[in-house]
C-alpha cells in the first residue's frame, strides 16, 4: 500500500511539472513568435566574397578515423581564405582534460593559437564544452588549459571564456552581421523549446566566389525553413551548401536516459507528445530542394542514422557525410 501512494505521489508530482513545463512551452511560443515577426531583416548589400573555403568537422558523433574521438556535439574549424573560425567547442562531457575537441585538434594538428574568431552559434552544453559552461554562461575548450590570444568570440547570448581558456573577449551579436568580407551571421531567429526554453541559435553565411552561399548550422533549432527564409531575405546570391545540425532525433536518439530519446524531447516546440516526426524530417527535405543546393551535409550529433539516411536518398550525390577529421572542401 505504501509503495502504490509512493507511485500515485511520483505520478501527481510528474503530472504538475508536465502542465507547468506546458503553460511555459505555449506562452514562450506566442513570445518567440511576437519577438520573429518584430525583428527587421535589411538586405546585407556590401558583404564580400572569399574564394576559398573548407569545413573541417572536430566534433560530431562519427568519426573518419579510429584515432579521432566521437561524441554528441558539435565543433567545426572553418578556413575561408586565411581565416580560421572555430564554430562551437563540442559537449566534454566526461569533463576530460584534454577533451575530445582539443586531442583532435593536435590529432590534425590544429593549433588554438592560430584561430582567427570563434562563433559559438547557441548556448546549449553540446556547443559550449558541457553542463557547468551552460549553466555558467561560459564556454571552454577543455578541462584543462587552453592558451587563446584576444580573438573575437560571437555569441548570441552574453558569454564569457572559462578560466580554461582566459582572452577571447564576447561580442554578442542578435541582428544579421558582416564579421569579415564574405563571412557573415545570419541573426539570431528566436524559438521556445521545451525543457530549454527560449533558444536563440546564430548561423554563419559564407560567399564563395562563382558558387554561392555555404550556410553553416549548429542545431538548426531556428528550423531550416527558416533559416532558408532569412538566408534569401539577406542576400542576393543562391544557396550553394547547407552543412550542420538540424535535430532529427527521430526514431532514435544520441543522448538517452533509459529508453528516453532526450533529444527528442528537448528539440522541439511542441509538448512531449507531439515532438519532432517523421514529417518534420520530409517538410525540411522539401523546403531544401526548393532553394536546389550543391552541396547538403547533415550533422549526425542530434539526427538519427534513420533521417541521415532520408536525407541520403533525398540528395544522392549531393550529400555529404559529416565525419570528424573528413574536410569538406567547396
């Protein structure tokens, strides 16, 4: 008898988090769409161009190599032309020193020395270097030190570099923005996830010369057909590439707590028992094909191996797999 008002207690108790955590989810909804639709999205006329660039994953869930270590995050190294951007540090989240992203950096001999800019595109602990960076604001490279000079680092939320890894100095930056010539922020677009709450994610816009824009994404919780929207709102010329994260956890996920597919869970702005589906997955491919890219790569960390493979057969010889330590040149 005691253990079945223990369960009803456990059971009531879940019950009152799960309508508070749904109240939150439908206000923050209504409050990420106000904040959309008041932002004021002007052409970036004079953005430039690079002629070169290549995207070098350090961190995801597979890797291209066995000496690489895996896991569910995200850092990339961009080279566009001369300049070397690390977007995002990855999750760390054993803690180690070094961590997974800085033992394959010196695996591919790639100094933190020689970074030009970092760009953190949200300010969720798989893009941060774990769970005390989020709750801290900060982020870090590792658990351990990590010499960077004063660079820039662009975020969309206030953060600051951990101990770790003291000098770069924040610039937040929420609207569309030229960083170099060629090199750009989309802007944040607001969307209210549940669990996480008010989720304001960046991506980067590259222009190569004579191909197009390279859009590369964290999580894409902005949507991709958002994304896509804001992408041709800014700028004149076509979308060659989509490379990064879009969070389909679906029909499996990379983070789990028994058979909870957390990632689905967190994901998405609907409540638990509409998140995200098999549609979402088709809707996405569809709003992709319409721009036609050259080029589309989709990040393993936060999609399952069903929807990399959707994805596979949707683009054929346009897709690219997303693996740690294989470069993906434009």
């Amino acid at each position: 008898m005691i253990a079945l008002y223990v369960f009803l207690g456990l059971l009531a108790f879940l019950s009152l988090i799960i309508i508070k955590k749904t109240v939150e989810l439908k206000n923050g909804r209504q409050a990420a769409a106000a904040d959309r639709a008041k932002m004021k999205i002007e052409r970036l006329t004079s953005f430039g161009i690079v002629k070169n660039l290549s995207i070098l994953p350090l961190i995801d869930y597979y890797a291209e190599r066995p000496d690489l270590k895996t896991e569910p995050g995200v850092s990339y190294l961009l080279k566009a032309d001369d300049t070397l951007i690390l977007m995002d540090v990855g999750f760390n989240a054993k803690k180690e020193h070094p961590s997974p992203l800085l033992h394959n950096m010196q695996a591919m001999n790639v100094s933190p020395k020689d970074l030009d800019m970092i760009f953190i595109s949200h300010a969720h602990l798989d893009h941060l270097g774990g769970m005390k960076n989020q709750k801290e604001k900060t982020f870090s490279l590792s658990q351990g030190p990590v010499a960077l000079s004063g660079i820039p680092v662009y975020a969309p939320v206030p953060l600051s570099a951990s101990s770790w890894n003291p000098g770069p100095k924040t610039h937040v930056i929420t609207e569309p923005k030229v960083l170099k010539p060629g090199i750009a922020s989309i802007g944040v677009i607001p969307r209210f996830l549940f669990l996480m709450g008010q989720t304001l994610e960046n991506a980067l816009a590259v222009n190569v010369e004579g191909k197009g824009i390279v859009l590369i994404i964290g999580c894409g919780h902005q949507t991709i057909e958002r994304v896509i929207e804001r992408t041709l709102a800014l700028f004149d010329t076509p979308i060659y590439a989509i490379i990064g994260g879009l969070h389909f956890p679906v029909g499996g996920g990379r983070i789990m707590i028994g058979p909870v597919n957390i990632q689905r869970l967190v994901g998405s702005d609907n409540p638990p028992w509409k998140s995200i589906r098999e549609t979402d997955v088709q809707s996405a491919i569809a709003a992709i094909k319409k721009v036609k890219p050259k080029i589309v790569a989709l990040s393993p960390h936060d999609s399952s191996d069903w929807s990399l493979d959707q994805f596979r057969k949707a683009f054929g010889d346009a897709y690219v797999d997303i693996r740690v330590g294989k470069e993906i040149v434009i």
